[in-house]
C-alpha cells in the first residue's frame, strides 16, 4: 500500500476484544500460515492485555502483551502489510508495558521478520529454534534502566543517587527531593510512572538520611541540605541539556520551593506534594527547640512524626516501618533549618516565576497544610495550580490505588498544559 490509510487502535481484556483478535489471527496463523488450530489458542488470552486494529470498522491487525512482559500473537491482514500498521501495534503494546512499570519485553519473533523487531529496539538472544514448524528467534528490548551510584560533595559527604532513564527518552527530566526520615528508593513507582511518559528520572538521599553517609537525622551546618540539592540539580540540568520539573515532597516540598524562589537553580516548573512549609510546632516544642539549639544542635531526637498517618493502604504504612532505610531521627539544627526554608518560601512565594503545581493533603496530620493555602494565596494565579485533597493523608503519591490514580490524572493533566 502505497499510503497509511486511519487505523483506531483499541486495546483492552480477550473477553472485550477477543471476537475480534481471533478473527485476525485465524486468518493469518490458522488459514495462511497452516499452524493447527488447537495450537493458537491458549490460557494465557484471558490474562493478556490485547490490541486490535480497525479500518473501516473492520479488525485488521492484532497483537497480545502478556503479564510478564511478553509480546506475541502479531498479526496483520495480508492487505494493510507495509503499511505501518504492525509497527503502530507493537509501539501500542510497548508504551502499554511501559505504562505498567515493566522494565523489559520480549516476544518469540518468526524469522523472517526479525528485522522488523530490530528496527524497533529489540535485540536477538540466542539461536533460531523451532516452533510449530516455524524458525523463530528470542528477542529483546530494555524499556528502562535504573541505576545507583554515589557522589562526592565538596564537603565530603556521600550522597546516594539514584536514576530512572527510559531507553527511548530524548525529552524533559524530573528531579526529586525526597521527605525527612525517609529516601528516594520509596520513589520507585512514581519515577517509573514519569518514566513511562518518557521521562528521565534522577533523585539522591539526602545527608543523613536512606544510603547516603551522615549520622541519621543530623546536618554539619544549616545550609547542607540546600547546598547538595543545589549541586545535584544543576548537574542533572546540566547531564539532560535543559531546565529539569522539580518536584518536592513534605520536607522536600520546602526544599524545592526555597531552591526555587531564592533563584537557586533554574527549572522548567516545580511541583509540591504536601510540602512541609510549616512543621506545626506548638509553644513547648519551639521553646525545646531554642534550649538544644544552644546546647546539643547536632543531638538527633526522635522526630514525633506518626506513620500511621503518611497513607490510608495499610501496606504502604507497613512497608515504610519495615524499610531499614528509613528512620525517626532529627536534630535541632535539621528542624532549624527545615522552619527557615518554609518561612523563605512562603516570603518568597510572590516572586515564584516558573508554573507550579500544588498538592495538598487536606487530612494531613504531619504538616501543616494551610501553609500551603498562605503560599497559593501569596503565588501569581496564573502561574500557580491547586488542587486540595480534603480526605487524604500525606503521601499523596502512596495513597490508596482509587486516590493515587486521582493525583497521578491531575498531574498528567498539568503536565500537558505546561
């Protein structure tokens, strides 16, 4: 065919579109390529997430990706071959595996078209063998590579860096920062979730905290913290070629709004999740702050931080107690500066500059969230977007999947205006 002609992609469970997918490979393996007919249909059609192709409201072209990441059953109708349309179905399955955090895929490819394949990224594994009468040959494609590494600060502290690079990514990046007590490996499935919508992810544990180096809960001076987010993020813009998003939770969420209005980096917009702009001190605790700020500035005490409280799912709250890498501690000159950076920002909210989007727990019961209503109130309204979760905990990103999926529609949704 000399032109591609409107196809509608669809794709969904074998119970919806089953009828259909059957119809295009009967034709294709059953009719055409003589394969037995008991040797086409098996379980794992019920199980697989299935694409099918339309024209002219006729099902032409079809393909199954199975739970684990494995693409089969690609079939296109002998009159719309050369046309695009296989690749269009493959690329449909592919973004599919991405979307639900599958780091690979890998397809068992008829010979003869294994260079169809290659032109989309898969590697052969392996010698052809046989299958019902057919060479065929393993195949592979990485969709994201993630990896670990330490940096050196000038100041001597390790940091523990972490990266989220789709194979297929050539667009924006989105950095990190991370809450207190915890790191950025809990940032896992967001990052894959940016990653999908090709994405460069990268984020560090901050000093004293997940598998950086420092004593638990402890800064060497008031503006650590500040100086390594500083340094990282500037080289990730530098590494990505352009101005990363920068996204910040609970104290994060200060940290990014304080590097942001203070014009210590430059980034392309920032978002805050439950940013810990007001730690909500009463009188006695300001006062106990004041006496170890003199006396013990680095002595690391419990934070008073209820997990209970981070996520409504039961099995986010039990995974964060049992994680080894996060912990309770913080001292005076950490809560110090954690009060100073959410006073900065809110000072500094009405010369904010980049648009933003933020996030708020309207249940939250770690920080306190009408900071977060001051700091939109003081921010331009045509830069700043709000969206308030009255019933949800703090962890926006971690809620239960009803919710989460309600947060993650409203950032994809800001993500496309900006």
């Amino acid at each position: 065919m000399n032109a591609t002609p409107p196809y509608r992609l669809v794709t969904g469970p074998w119970k919806t579109l089953g009828k259909d997918a059957g119809a295009v490979r009967t034709e294709v393996f059953v009719r055409e390529q003589k394969i037995p007919v008991d040797l086409e249909w098996d379980a794992w059609d019920e199980r697989s997430l299935h694409c099918v192709a339309y024209h002219e409201g006729q099902p032409v072209g079809t393909g199954r990706l199975l739970p684990d990441g494995h693409i089969g059953r690609m079939a296109v109708l002998p009159a719309h071959r050369r046309s695009g349309l296989g690749g269009m179905v493959l690329r449909t399955l592919v973004d599919a595996a991405a979307a639900s955090g599958l780091l690979e895929v890998e397809l068992s490819a008829q010979a003869y078209v294994a260079q169809f394949y290659m032109r989309h990224g898969f590697v052969p594994e392996g010698k052809p063998y046989d299958e019902v009468g057919i060479p065929h040959l393993r195949m592979r494609r990485t969709l994201l590579v993630r990896g670990e590494r330490d940096d050196d600060m000038p100041d001597g502290t390790q940091l523990r860096v972490r990266d989220w690079r789709p194979t297929s990514a050539r667009g924006p990046g989105v950095y990190l920062l991370h809450g207190l007590g915890e790191h950025g490996g809990r940032y896992e499935a967001l990052a894959r979730w940016f990653a999908a919508r090709g994405w460069r992810v990268q984020t560090h544990d901050h000093v004293g905290h997940g598998a950086s180096g420092g004593a638990r809960g402890v800064i060497a001076h008031p503006r650590q913290v500040l100086e390594h987010a500083q340094r990282r993020v500037t080289a990730f813009a530098a590494d990505l070629g352009r101005p990363p998003l920068l996204l910040g939770h609970s104290m994060g969420g200060a940290l990014a709004a304080q590097l942001v209005v203070s014009g210590a980096v430059t980034v392309d917009g920032l978002v805050l999740s439950s940013p810990g702009l007001d730690p909500g001190l009463n009188g006695f605790q300001r006062l106990l702050l004041g006496v170890l700020e003199r006396l013990a500035p680095g002595l690391a005490v419990g934070n008073g931080l209820n997990p209970d409280f981070i996520s409504h799912d039961p099995a986010v709250v039990r995974a964060y107690r049992d994680d080894p890498l996060v912990h309770d501690r913080i001292s005076a000159r950490l809560l110090r500066w954690l009060i100073d950076a959410g006073s900065e920002a809110l000072q500094g909210a009405g010369a904010l500059a980049v648009p933003t989007l933020l996030l708020v727990a309207g249940a939250d019961r770690l920080v306190r969230a009408e900071a977060s209503r001051a700091f939109a109130e003081r921010a331009a309204a045509q830069l700043l977007t709000l969206r308030w979760y009255d019933t949800l905990y703090h962890e926006l990103f971690n809620e239960q999947s009803e919710d989460r999926a309600r947060v993650l529609t409203d950032l994809a949704a800001w993500l496309e205006r900006c």
